[in-house]
C-alpha cells in the first residue's frame, strides 16, 4: 500500500515537473500548436485568491503544498495540467489560474 502511494506521488511530481520543463522549453521557442488560456489580463482580485485557494485545498492539497511562488510563463501550464488531473470545472480552473498567478 505505501509503495503504491510512493510511487502515486513519485508520478504526479514527476508529471507536475514535466510540464514546468515543457513550458520553458516552448517559452524559447515560437509557440506551435494550442496553449493554455491565460484568461486574466488583469491582477487577480483578492476574492478571486482565496476563491482559487479554496479549490487548491479541496483538490491539490492532497498530494501538493500550496506553491509559494509559479513563474508567469507556466503558471497556465501548471493549472491547465491539473484542471486535466483533478477534473477541475472551467470555473475552478479561472479561480485555480488566480491563485498560480498572484
């Protein structure tokens, strides 16, 4: 039981990792093909934080601690691989993308 949840959480940093990988090596490169959506041009309100916090402590938590900082150029990446992960509604992934980006 605890090599199966060892190896679990081996998986899912390992998975975490190559998408932080995957999104500095297309941030060197021209863009091909879709990318996340960075839906908020703006700065994310404090509402919107503790909101994406929340959806964080329900979903992520369980195998991760809350970041303390996500680069801009992968913060989408990161939210957009666990919205996949998680089956994080559109609305969660916004509030989950918020709180990546503060």
């Amino acid at each position: 039981m605890k090599r199966a949840m060892l190896a679990k959480s081996a998986a899912v940093a390992l998975a975490a990792m190559l998408a932080a990988c995957t999104a500095i090596a297309q941030d060197a490169q021209p863009s091909k093909g879709p990318q996340p959506k960075q839906t908020a041009s703006h700065p994310a309100n404090s509402s919107d934080v503790e909101q994406g916090q929340q959806v964080f402590d329900r979903n992520c938590s369980r195998c991760h601690k809350t970041p303390e900082v996500i680069p801009p150029s992968i913060s989408g990446t990161v939210a957009l691989h666990m919205r996949i992960r998680a089956g994080l509604s559109e609305k969660d992934y916004k509030r989950l993308l918020a709180l990546l980006s503060q």
